[in-house]
C-alpha cells in the first residue's frame, strides 16, 4: 500500500506541467485490468488486457472504440461428476460516445456507453470423460456504462488511474452482470 501512495503521488506532482493543455485529437489507450465474470452463477476474476481509441469532437464529446480480452481458469464438476480444468475467455469489441470534464486541470475524469460484443468460450481440458477436451463458445450483444479518470503528465501522456465498467451479456440464456476494472496508459495526438 505504501509503494501505491508514493507511485500515486509522483503522477500527481508530475502531472503539475500538463495543466491548462489543449483538448487533444485523438487519445489511444492500453492496459489491463482484472474483469470479475459471473460464469451460471458462479463469479470468476479474469485477468488480461484493454485498449481503447478515442477521437475527440470537442472538449467534452468524443467517440469510442474499445476492445478487451480477459482469460482465467477454474475447476467445475464434469460429466459423470469428474473435477475438469475449464478455460474461460472473453473478447469484446465495443463502441459508444465518450464524455470528458476538461476543466478540473490534469485531471480528466470520463464517462461512457459502450455497445457492441463480447466473444466468451470455454474450454474443458484434461477430461478423462471427454478426450481432447471440448469447447464452446459464443458471441453475443455486449454493454459497458462506465467511466474512470486519467491524469496528464505530458502534453502527449496521460496516467488512466483507474477505468470502471459495469458490463452487461446475456449468455448461457441468462442476463449476466460483470464488472471490468483497468488501468494504464493514454497516448494524446493532435488538438482541438
């Protein structure tokens, strides 16, 4: 916990610079992040990656295209009652406006509605009752309703601190509600 205060105090104190900077062009964003999937019932984290272009119209709209995959494995009961290994992946490629509150200096607090979808399979491996494994998956329709924070500590960098997003997918015939949480960095292009 410490090292976390002193890393979000340095972004703070180098992020002084970066205020009053115009409303850039373009903004591509990667990182990662852990998304917690409910899976039938049961709650699984997955770990993986985000990444997201965002171009700006003005200083407080813009549009979004966002895409993440996030991977875990855990251990259900198989056919005949047998402990099998399942991997679980998910991919979602999701696009929506973007809104941005500029004025609070290198601070960049944002919000979203992300439409699209969501590529999720699962993989039964090592089943003595199913050699070779067996697997399924779907592609279904995808929302996030979220938003985060990013902090500038370049007129071309920003530190995103924090993103959130409640998701929501309707697989297995079930409305599922997933929480997607990310961090990294932003790269700035042009301005407005």
């Amino acid at each position: 916990m410490r090292k976390f205060t002193w890393i979000f105090a340095l972004s703070l104190f180098l992020a002084l610079p970066a205020i009053g900077q115009d409303t850039p062009q373009v903004e591509v964003f990667g990182g990662g992040g852990v998304a917690r999937a409910d899976i039938g019932g049961a709650d699984l984290n997955l770990y993986g990656w985000n990444g997201a272009v965002t171009e700006n119209v003005n200083k407080w709209l813009g549009g979004t295209a966002d895409f993440s995959g996030f991977y875990g494995r855990q251990t259900q009961l198989g056919p005949g009652l047998v402990p099998v290994d399942v991997n679980v992946s998910a991919h979602t490629f999701m696009f929506g406006p973007h809104f941005a509150y500029r004025k609070a200096g290198a601070f960049t607090p944002f919000a979203h509605v992300l439409l699209g979808g969501m590529r999720a399979s699962e993989g039964y491996i090592d089943s003595k009752t199913t050699p070779g494994g067996l697997s399924q998956s779907a592609t279904k329709f995808a929302a996030a309703f979220g938003g985060g924070i990013d902090i500038r500590v370049h007129k071309h960098v920003a530190v995103r601190i924090f993103q959130a997003d409640y998701m929501v997918t309707p697989f297995l015939g079930l409305r599922q509600d997933n929480v997607r949480i990310s961090a990294g960095i932003v790269f700035r292009f042009g301005k407005r």
